[in-house]
C-alpha cells in the first residue's frame, strides 16, 4: 500500500524486494513445508561405485522423502559421491546431474526419479493450458508467431473474443 503512494520509499521497496526473493525461494524447493524441512537438512555421503538406487535409499532414510524410480533407469546405475555437511536438496541435485538423471515432484514427500532423455522429459513434463485475451494484437498474427518461435502445435484461437489458448509446457 506505502509503494502505491509513495513508489520512491526506500524502506518498503527493501522490504517487498525480500519478500520478492522468499517467494521465489520456496517456489525453488517446493510449497510443501515438509519438503523444505526435508530439503534443509545436512548429511554427509561417502559412495564409491555404489548402486544409485543404495545412495538414494541413504537419503530417503535421513530426510523421510521417498524417491520412486523410472522404469528406464539402470539397475546396475553406479555412483560415487563424497561430499561434507551438503543440504539434501544439494545432495539430491548433484546425483541427478552427475548420474544424468531428472526429477519430478509428486506431492509432499515423494520425488520420481528418471533418466534425462528428451522422450523421459516430454513424458514427464506437465501440460498446461493457458487462455490469453489480447487486446493490442491481432489474434491470426501471434497464432502465427507462436507456432514459428515456440513451436507449438496445441493452439486454438476465437477471432470474436480475441482469445488464444495455448497448451504447452
């Protein structure tokens, strides 16, 4: 309300600049309390040549998240890790790169794990339909720039409304 009056007040530009970078910070984790407590937690790991799904069983004990593995992923998968007093978000991120593995967030306490393939990522990316109402633009001519930058295919516009509607990624 003080930025509406008065958009040059320094105290509240400082402070709606902190609660820009929270939220932005647990939309990163996850808007699951559990999963950030989970998440914040340290361990240390010391793996070598140790089967993947062993080195995540070790996390999942530590942080009582639950991983679920793709089909697709390797049973002979082996890792090595050593790492010191690392959160368990960090821990789990250095896995998936190092392992060219991708996660996938299912609700509170669970995570998919599978490999990071371009079929595996469409499979598992979320769709989501998105309607846009335009008021500057005319409705033919951003179908077309649409379809030409973001190559997407699941569009549909209604020339009356001036609406696009757009399901993608």
């Amino acid at each position: 309300a003080i930025l509406s009056v008065n958009p040059s007040q320094h105290e509240a530009n400082v402070l709606q600049k902190q609660i820009e970078e929270k939220n932005a910070e647990d939309r990163v984790v996850s808007g699951s309390p559990f999963m950030r407590k989970a998440f914040k937690k340290t361990l240390s790991l010391e793996f070598q040549d140790a089967a993947i799904k062993s080195v995540f069983n070790v996390v999942s004990r530590v942080s009582g998240l639950s991983f679920v593995f793709d089909k697709d992923i390797k049973p002979d998968l082996k890792t090595t890790i050593l790492v010191k007093d690392i959160t368990i978000e960090d821990a789990i991120r250095l896995l998936l790169v190092t392992n060219q593995l991708q996660q996938e967030v299912v609700n509170e306490n669970t995570i998919i794990i599978y490999p990071d393939t371009p079929v595996k990522i469409k499979d598992y990316q979320q769709q989501v339909v998105k309607s846009f109402y335009l008021a500057n633009a005319d409705v033919k001519k951003t179908l077309e720039m649409i379809k030409t930058i973001l190559k997407a295919k699941d569009v549909f516009i209604d020339e009356r409304k001036n609406l696009l509607i757009l399901r993608d990624t």
